[in-house]
C-alpha cells in the first residue's frame, strides 16, 4: 500500500503528511516497549486517521505483540524433544544425552546403551509428537507423547506408541525424564509399572525378597542398592526402551 496520510494542519495552513513506513515504524517503537496501556493509547492516535490507516496500524501492531509472545511450555518441551530427534537420527549420542535428566542413575544409564546403540544402528525416522497440552507442576512438566520410528532392520511400517511422560526444570532449562510411571517402592526394590497393573506389581513387590535371596545366593553377591524393576503391557514400548533397531519378541 502506498501513499501519504493527511493529518491535521501545519501552523501555515499546509496539511501534515505522514507517509504510511514511517507512522507504522513509529507505532512499533512506542507499542513494543510500553505495556498494556500504551493499546488504549495508540487506539486514541489511530482515531484520528483514515479507516485505511487504522487497519494496516491494527495489523503491524498485532504481528509486532505475537514476535514478542514468551516461548510457551509446549514450545521448550518440543525444543527438548526435537534436539533428541535430530540427535538419534545423526547417531550423536552425547548430543542425544544432553537432553536427557540426569538426577536418577538407572535412567541415565538406560539412555547411555540407547544411545551408544544409535551409533550402531540409527533410526532412519523419529518423530516426537505431544499429544496433549504440557501441564506444568513445580518443576516438572507431563504430557502424553507419541514416537514414531524406523530402522533400517525393520521391513514393517513405521512403529508407533503413545505414552504420558515426564520432563524435569533444571536451572531454565527442560530435560527429558521418560514415561510418567506409576510406582511402589519396597525394601531394596522400586516397582515402575504402567497404570492397570497395580495388582501385578503388588504381587512382585510381595516376592521380592524371595528373588533378592536368590539373586545374592546365585552371584555370590549382595544387593546393596536398590534395584528397579519396570513392568510393561507393550512390546513395542519395551522393544523402544531398549533400542530403537531392537525387534526380537
């Protein structure tokens, strides 16, 4: 759009011109740094203009007030997730493990042989989807999440699981800290298990000492820290927990 907008008129009687770059830079530059009453007051300037003029300033005022919104959760948490993805599909474990929380060992220990794994076979596709809005809790973040991968060992289609999961805040930044699980805790055992199996890791929690008794007797050892146990209803999640490439039942 081009052309010249007529204001009111000079001390000698010539009409003002404002050209319409020049009044719509001068309406950011006052909009971007102020706060909500700087909208009631820039309505009050545009009133005095054309129609036309009101509704290309409305325009650049609304795009410049969206290029200024703050990152929103969903926006960090896809931030995590898609450096993982390009991490696991360039077979980058370090790059991969920077993304992932690492306040409990057995979890970093599990992502440290996924992703030495990768470095063998990497997935020819990943993808990270959240299916549902984040919710935020303290410092630590939920959703439900769908992965969907591939890998030059599998001749089906694309593998798919959805699961909730769960993210940890560490000093402003989001890490990846796997599926949400439920869980029970005995003596020298935590039982991780997907909501529905409650009376199943009942069960293992009641005849764990027996298997620990077991265990130490047979490896001539002593457990002397907690071990974790994790209790599926999905082969394919099991199979992805372990390695992406990982096909065998």
């Amino acid at each position: 759009m081009s052309g010249v907008l007529r204001g009111a008129p000079s001390s000698d009687g010539r009409p003002a011109e404002i050209s319409h770059v020049a009044g719509a830079t001068l309406m950011l530059s006052l909009f971007i740094p102020l706060s909500y009453c700087s909208i009631q007051a820039t309505a009050m300037l545009i009133w005095r203009y054309d129609v036309p003029m009101i509704t290309t300033l409305t325009a650049l005022v609304l795009s410049g007030s969206i290029a200024l919104a703050e990152p929103s959760l969903r926006d960090d948490l896809e931030s995590t997730l898609s450096g993982m993805a390009a991490s696991a599909l360039a077979a980058d474990r370090d790059g991969y493990l920077q993304h992932i929380w690492q306040g409990e060992p057995t979890l970093v220990q599990e992502h440290w042989a996924w992703a030495k794994d990768i470095e063998r076979i990497a997935p020819d596709v990943l993808i990270y989807e959240l299916m549902s809005e984040p919710v935020r809790e303290g410092d630590e973040a939920f959703a439900d999440l769908r992965i969907t991968w591939n890998t030059e060992n599998w001749t089906g289609a694309n593998r798919v699981i959805d699961l909730p999961v769960r993210f940890v805040n560490e000093d402003g930044t989001w890490y990846f800290a796997d599926r949400d699980w439920e869980e029970i805790d005995g003596e020298g055992v935590r039982i991780l298990f997907v909501a529905g199996l409650e009376e199943s890791a009942e069960r293992a929690l009641e005849i764990w000492p027996g298997i620990k008794e077991s265990v130490e007797e047979g490896f001539a050892r002593t457990l002397d820290h907690p071990q974790v146990i994790k209790m599926y209803t999905s082969m394919p999640e099991l199979q992805y927990s372990i390695f992406p490439a990982y096909i065998e039942p």
